[in-house]
C-alpha cells in the first residue's frame, strides 16, 4: 500500500504522538483543567501551557500573541471571520482558498457583508497579485487567504500580501493547513495578524485538535460561549484570551499528541521536510512533465508544498484514482478537493484532479515506482 | 494559628504562567482554588509562604507578571481571615 493523500490527512503518525494520546487516557493523571486544583487537573493546565509556548516558539510568535486550540483549522477561520466580521465590512480572500474560507464568507454575505476573491492565471494558477489594489474598497477590514493551494501545492508570496496589508491597515489571516510543518512560518515581524493550524495533516498530530496563534489585541466576538472555570456567575465568556475563544473543556489527548508531532518536526527540522518535498515533486515533474499524456497543473518554478495535482488525458480523475487503488493500492484524493475556485481557475471544474500528497514517511523509491504505474496505465 | 499569602489572578491562564515563573525560580508555591470569601469565580489562587514574599514580589514586579491581587491569610483549618495587601508604586 502506498499512500499519498497526506494533505487531507497525514496517515502514517510518529510513534510518539499515539502513545501520549493513550498515556493521556490511560495513565490516569489528566484531569479537567481549570477546574481545580489537585494534581489531575493541573497536570493537564500544566501541558497545555506547555504546548501553548511550544506552539508560539514554533510559529516564531512573541508573547504579544497567543495560541488557542480549536477542533479543527475550519473552526478556527469560522471563529476569526464571524468573529471579525460586521455587517458593512468587506473582506478580501483568494481562488486559492479552500471551502474552508469560502463557505463562512457565504454565510457572512447573507448577513450584509461583502467580500472579493483575488483571482489566479489559467494555466498555472499563480494568484494575480496587481487585484489586490483593485479590488480594495474603502470597507475593506480583512484579507484572509490559504498560505498554499491544497491543489497545486504552490505556496502564495506572502511578503506581498503583507506588504499589502500593512500599507492599507489591513487584518491578516492565514490558513496554513497545508503548509504548518512544511515550511517555516514566521510571525516575529507582526505583519500577520492571526494564523489558523491544524493538527492532523504536516503537523504529524491526531485529528480533532488545530487553533489559532492570533494577536492578544484581535478583537475577536466569540462563536461558542461556555463554561471556562472562571467567573462562573458573570454571563458573558471571560474577555481574555485564550480562555475567550476555548469554551468547554479542551481535548488533552489531543492536546498532548499535537505537541509530539510538533517536536517529531523540531527534530526533523523543517529545510530537510522541505528538502525530502522537493525531491518528491522533482521525482515527478521530471518524468512526467514531457509526457504528454499527462497534464501537471501548477508552478514548478517558486515555493511549494509536497503537493501535487494532475489529470491523465481527458479521462475523469475519480477513475484515475480508482484505478490506482484498485489495482496498486495507491491512495490518492481525485475530484476538487473543496477548492472550486481553483478548480475553475485551471479549468478542472469538469474533470477534477488526481491529487498526490507527500509525508515524511514516504520514499523517493514509492515516488519512482508510482511514475512507473502511471506511464504504463 | 497559621499565615500565608494569596496571589489572585484574573484568569487560570494568568495563574499558571505565574505558577510557572515562580516554580522556575523555586518558591515553595503552590495552586489552590480561590477562596469564595474573596472572589466569586472557581479560578486559582498561589499560596505562598510570608518568609518568601519580599522575594516573589520583586520578581512579580520586574517580570511584570499579571497577578491582579495581594491578601495575607490568617487562621487554621477552615477559619481564616483575609487582608488585602497593598503595594506601593505597584
């Protein structure tokens, strides 16, 4: 079995972060925390606290931000941008984005606020980046955009957008689910003003456990409200992060998984993932590129991520994909990858595309032999 | 009759990372819950032994560490009076 659909999950885990997630339930040490104050309960406010600066330190972030955990990289962006967001204000996102971004902002439109996607170029994808100025309304409050495309792989120049952003006073969100543990973010410059994470994909962690590094000044509305073990009697949600956006109790196995797959990371370090990507992406673009049976989408000159989309003649990327598990055990995610705009940008609204997705834990040697099944299909 | 101090934070988030840089510097410290008598909240309270509290306050102010207030317990088992402690140029 080879499995190449690590941008929509990583399967393949360190070792370490299933066996903190079962030492978290069976070790009978972590309790609720925040809620009192025996050893159970601040072992786990302990770990979080922990995890919360491991996760700053990692995302070169000052103590002018912080990290709260959410479920998932979707509930931190629902968070953000209905958090943000008011009737009158305009924001801006990209094709790039992912349903992600998209579906908030449609359900933000119906409450009488506005938004402009920032379009991309035919064949390659690559954003077009002169519509930032012309799509700029004096209500603009937002730019919100995916760090890559979950496409092509092709990692956006955010030194632009920032550039953008600040000389406009703009807020800036990033989604970086699909580049967090691929390359190196870095918010030391304070240009960015929160970024949504999530665990399960580069990050090496568990499903169910993400958040947001966002500046401690954000005036962030939140979207759940609960209990937090603080001023149990005042009926609004205390107004400090991170507490703010964590109502309810939070997920230790989770919590503590996540932290083992951000130090695998640490260990590894992020220029040698970069690195084993590359080799990867080179492995296929150089066999396949002048095939001309195959189309590549996306562009292989600039920055990317161990992503990447193709189609094989006219025929459906679903059958491709189905006959890569059927008859080799190839996983792989065929369609649009909750990413129309994209889609329609590279003209793939009809056919989708094959999406391949690399891990650590593959091999220049899968890379190779999975060129071979694709040219003798 | 005994006597300590309480540290009292706006919020649990606060009370750990103060836990964590007292901890650091090895104060005989530790978490309790907030005492009802003087706030209505389930947060966390650091009680701290008065012999160390010269110390931790200079440290609590050149660290700026968010503690929100000062009180000096005094009583046994389940009586104690609190009084708040006011710090000058705090």
């Amino acid at each position: 079995m080879m499995y190449l659909d690590n941008a929509a999950t990583t399967l393949y885990k360190p070792d370490t972060v299933g066996e903190a997630m079962k030492d978290a339930v069976n070790h009978h040490l972590y309790g609720n925390p925040g809620r009192g104050t025996y050893d159970f309960a601040l072992n786990s406010a302990r770990l979080i606290l922990q995890t919360r600066k491991l996760i700053r330190d990692f995302f070169h972030a000052d103590e002018t931000y912080e990290v709260v955990f959410q479920n998932s990289a979707t509930m931190g962006l629902n968070t953000l941008l209905k958090g943000l967001l008011v009737p009158g204000d305009h924001a801006l996102a990209t094709s790039w984005d992912h349903n992600a971004i998209l579906r908030p902002l449609y359900q933000l439109q119906k409450n009488g606020i506005t938004f402009s996607l920032i379009s991309s170029e035919p064949a390659t994808g690559t954003l077009f980046y002169q519509e930032l100025e012309q799509k700029l309304r004096p209500e603009t409050k937002l730019l919100i955009c995916s760090h890559a495309s979950n496409v092509t792989g092709n990692v956006l120049d955010l030194d632009q957008i920032k550039t953008f952003c600040q000389k406009h006073q703009l807020l800036l969100i990033v989604d970086v689910a699909q580049t967090a543990g691929q390359i190196e973010i870095d918010l030391h410059d304070h240009l960015i003003d929160a970024i949504c994470f999530t665990g399960h994909k580069s990050l090496y962690g568990p499903t169910g456990i993400g958040g947001i590094c966002l500046k401690k000044t954000l005036p962030v509305t939140p979207l759940l409200s609960g209990g937090d073990g603080i001023r149990s009697f005042d009926k609004e949600q205390f107004p400090q992060l991170p507490s703010l956006l964590e109502a309810g109790t939070p997920n230790i196995p989770g919590i503590m998984g996540l932290a083992k797959g951000i130090e695998y990371i640490k260990q590894k370090g992020i220029a040698a993932i970069q690195k084993q990507m590359d080799t990867f992406t080179s492995i296929l673009y150089h066999r396949l590129h002048s095939n001309s049976n195959f189309t590549l989408y996306g562009d292989f000159s600039g920055s990317r991520v161990g992503t990447i989309s193709f189609n094989y003649q006219t025929i459906d990327s679903a059958q491709i994909a189905d006959y890569l598990w059927e008859h080799h055990q190839i996983a792989t995610r065929s369609g649009y990858h909750c990413a129309p705009k994209m889609h329609e940008a590279l003209g793939t609204a009809k056919q989708g595309t094959v999406r391949l997705s690399f891990s650590t834990f593959n091999t220049p040697e899968e890379i190779n032999q999975l060129v071979s099944i694709l040219e003798s299909i | 009759m005994s006597q300590f101090g309480l540290l009292l934070f706006s919020s649990t988030h606060d009370a750990m990372t103060v836990e964590a840089q007292l901890k650091q510097s090895k104060y005989s410290i530790r978490l309790i819950s907030t005492p009802h008598a003087l706030a209505a909240t389930c947060g966390f309270a650091i009680k701290y032994p008065l012999e160390e509290e010269h110390s931790i306050f200079a440290q609590i102010k050149e660290k700026q560490l968010p503690v929100e207030k000062r009180f000096h317990a005094e009583g046994e088992k389940f009586q104690f009076y609190y009084q708040e402690v006011e710090v000058k140029g705090d």
